[in-house]
C-alpha cells in the first residue's frame, strides 16, 4: 500500500478514485507526574508516534476494503489533550487505484 501526502504519485496513473479513507485512534497518556521535563516531553513524544501509527494502520485497513493499493493527499491531525492525558490521531486520504507508467 503506497501512502503519500501528494495528491499524485510520480511515475503512476490514478485509474480510479475510491472515495475518501480515515484512520483515527485515541490513547490515553501512559505518564505519572514527573519533576523532569524531558521524560514528559519524550513521554508525550512516544505515545503521539504510538497513535499516529495506529491511526495510519486503520486507513491502510480502510483502503484495502475499498480495494485501493495507494491513498494521496493524506492529511494528518493530531489533538493533544493534556489536562485529561488524551492524545488523538486522525489520518485522511483519498483511496485510488494506481498502475506504473
């Protein structure tokens, strides 16, 4: 499955839009209260990419039942709820099908 944030793929044609995919994942901050800013920091760090690549897991899923083997013009969110230790990912594309020039 080839994932970009273009909206085409150099050296491929689109042969035909799917429709529009989204992967979007929640989790809870796995963190205790620390004095020491940089294991926060580095703790927010990894649960943000541990989200993201679960959220990008669920549109690959997504575009293989519209049977897709590429998503373009991929956007990414990503929301940070710091008083409640909530971080949230959602990743939107368009589903294609593509064939090499």
């Amino acid at each position: 499955m080839l994932l970009t944030t273009t909206n085409s793929v150099e050296d491929y044609k689109i042969m035909e839009y799917k429709g529009i995919v989204s992967g979007t994942a929640v989790n809870v901050q796995k963190m205790t209260m620390t004095f020491n800013m940089q294991k926060y920091y580095a703790g927010i760090s990894e649960s943000i990419s541990e989200v993201k690549e679960q959220a990008f897991e669920q549109l690959k899923q997504n575009a293989e039942k519209v049977n897709a083997n590429a998503v373009v013009g991929i956007q990414v969110d990503i929301e940070i709820k710091s008083s409640e230790y909530l971080i949230a990912a959602t990743v939107t594309g368009t589903a294609v099908s593509i064939i090499k020039r």
